[in-house]
C-alpha cells in the first residue's frame, strides 16, 4: 500500500508482512548469570508460531516455480503449527487449504486453522496417547493427507522435504539473530521436527562465523540425532522429536545435541511464564532448559550469550497430565 502523506507509513499491506522479525528479549530474570539467554518471541507470529516463516517461503517458492498455480489448492500433513502458519498464507493468498493432523496434536491448533478457513480432517493415533505424537502416528497420517493428494491433485507442500522450509530460517530467523544481537551471539540452540529452523538459522550463523557454537535439543529417551536407540518415543515436546533424523537435518552444522526431560520442559515453560510474563509451548521450554544446562556446563565463555526460540504459544496446550510430570 502506498503511503499518503506519511499517515499510513506503518500499515501493514496484510498478515503475510506480520510474519517474521519477531523481537528478541532477554531471560534476564529467568536466568541470571553468569551468560545470557536471548529468546526470539516466534508466538508472536500471527500463526502463534515459528511455523508461519516457512509457510510464507514455502508457498511463495511454489508459486515463483509454476509449481503452485494462484488459487490452486494446497495440501499438507502438520503437527498443527505448520498447518496454522499455512493457514494464514493460504487466506491472505487465496488457496483453498486442506490439512491432516493426528488426533493427539493439540485440538486447539485444529481449532486455529479451520477459523482461518482451512479444513483440518483429524486421523486417530497409532500407539500415542493425546499430546504424545509418535512417528508411527505422524506416518498414519502422512497416509491420509497423500490420499487426499490423489485424488484431488492438490500441491503438496511437504514441510519434511522441503528445502524452501530450511531456506526460510536462513533467509530470516538466522539474519534476524545476527543483527538483533549486534552480531554477539556465542550459541544457538534448537528443538527439531523438520529441522527446518536448526539447519536454516545454525548454517547462516556459522557463515557469518564458524565460531558459534549450535546445539540441537531432543527429548529425553528419543535422540536419534545423538545416535542413541529410542527408548521412549513418547514426550511432551509436539512438533519436535520424532525419532528420526529428518531429511533436511544436516550433521555439519551441530556441534552438540543436548537431552531434555519432559519434567524439565514443563519446569521451565512455567518459569518463562512465572519470571518473564510469556505463556509459551513445550518445545519452548525444552529450548530454555537446555541453554540453561549449556550456559551451566562451562562448555562456553563464562559471559556468553546463547540464543533461542520460543516457538509457540502455551495458549494451544491442554493442562499437563499429573502422571507425566510427577
Ligand atoms: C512447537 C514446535 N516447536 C518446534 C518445532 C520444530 O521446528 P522445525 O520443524 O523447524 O524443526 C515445531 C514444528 O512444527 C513446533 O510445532
């Protein structure tokens, strides 16, 4: 939108210019010292999470190759925030949107995506329980959203093996860091689904300078990453954690994959709330737990500033189970 006399300067042109450039904040109350834990607010994003940034790419590298045509209808298989970032892009774009969700993903995030016109068709789980999301689960239903796919010839977005996923963390969240940290970041840590986010931002950060230390998370007793044998698949961290290396995942950018506890991200996610006043998701939590435990090890410089994500609101979660957390 053009601005007439400098009234309307600051006028968004739509909800696809309110996704990314999320500000940083300090834990500073959480966590004081010695270091610093930074936290980029990904709620803010108008899907709720850091999902809306390769939504956005994804669609807009789909349509730049003709590979999406405008107004074509687009599928895709979500723990729910993807399908949420999604669906504000396909609203302010245009696509009618069609979503698969496993039944133990968050009714919320369903509830999110079908207000912005999508249509979330929900697939019972294989051995998880509601809030714990297995791969066999995330299989089920990746096996019903590509039936849908077959027989409508929808674009398949396929946020697993998407590179335009991975791009859009180095093209914005990992630039983002850099400046916003007036280029004073001495690690970064990240939980991972796709491994969008971690692959995107930690390459960009490490070209900028090798030096930076990049750290994944895994939920404790599910650490492919680490190389270890699953023995708990089931975890509170949705959208993370799937028991498998991800494609898109690439060994050359970690340094070190760091193992959170289900009791530790739920210890932490209420202290982001309690200490800082910010009503995050699990994954958040896990993220902060585990650049506390870096900033703790002395693996780096006493005053480092490590840098995270909080990933998604806590307004999605239904209230814990007491037997996961006791
Ligand atoms: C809450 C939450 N945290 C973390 C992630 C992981 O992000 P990525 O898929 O980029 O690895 C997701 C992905 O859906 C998510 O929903």
């Amino acid at each position: 939108m053009a601005p007439i006399d400098g009234v309307d300067n600051e006028i968004k042109s739509s909800a696809l210019d309110l996704i990314g450039n999320t500000p940083i904040v300090a834990l500073d109350r959480l966590y004081t010292g010695p270091g610093r834990i930074l936290a980029k607010c990904e709620f803010m994003n108008p899907g709720a999470s850091i999902k809306c940034r390769s939504s956005l790419c994804m669609i807009k590298k789909a349509l730049d190759s003709g590979e999406l045509k405008p107004g074509a209808p687009v599928v895709e298989v979500t723990s729910g925030n993807q399908g949420c970032g999604l669906a504000v892009v396909c609203a302010v774009l245009g696509h009618p949107l069609t979503l698969t969700m496993s039944k133990g993903n968050s009714a919320q995030r369903a509830i999110h995506m079908e207000a912005l016109g999508a249509k979330c068709v929900t697939v019972p789980q294989v051995e998880g329980t509601y809030g714990n999301v297995t791969l066999a689960d995330v299989k089920a239903v990746e096996e019903v959203g590509l039936k849908i796919i077959e027989e409508t010839g929808a674009y398949y977005v396929n946020q697993f093996n998407n590179d335009a996923n991975a791009i859009s963390h180095y093209e914005t969240t990992g630039p983002e860091i850099w400046r916003q940290t007036g280029q004073r970041v001495d690690a970064f840590v990240a939980t991972v689904g796709t491994a969008g986010t971690f692959t995107g931002t930690a390459r960009y950060l490490k070209e900028k300078n090798p030096e930076i230390k990049t750290f994944v998370v895994e939920p404790s007793g599910s650490e492919p990453i680490k190389g270890d044998a699953i023995t708990k698949p089931l975890h509170l961290l949705q959208g993370s954690g799937y028991g498998c290396v991800p494609n898109l995942f690439k060994f050359e950018y970690l340094d070190e994959p760091i193992s959170v506890t289900d009791e530790e991200a739920v210890e932490y996610m209420k202290l982001i709330g309690s200490k800082e006043g910010l009503y995050v998701g699990y994954t958040s939590g896990a993220n902060v737990a585990a650049a506390v435990k870096i900033l703790k090890s002395g693996k780096l410089p006493k005053d480092a500033w490590v840098v995270t994500l909080l990933n998604d609101t806590g307004l999605k979660y239904t209230p814990v189970p007491e037997e996961l957390i006791k």
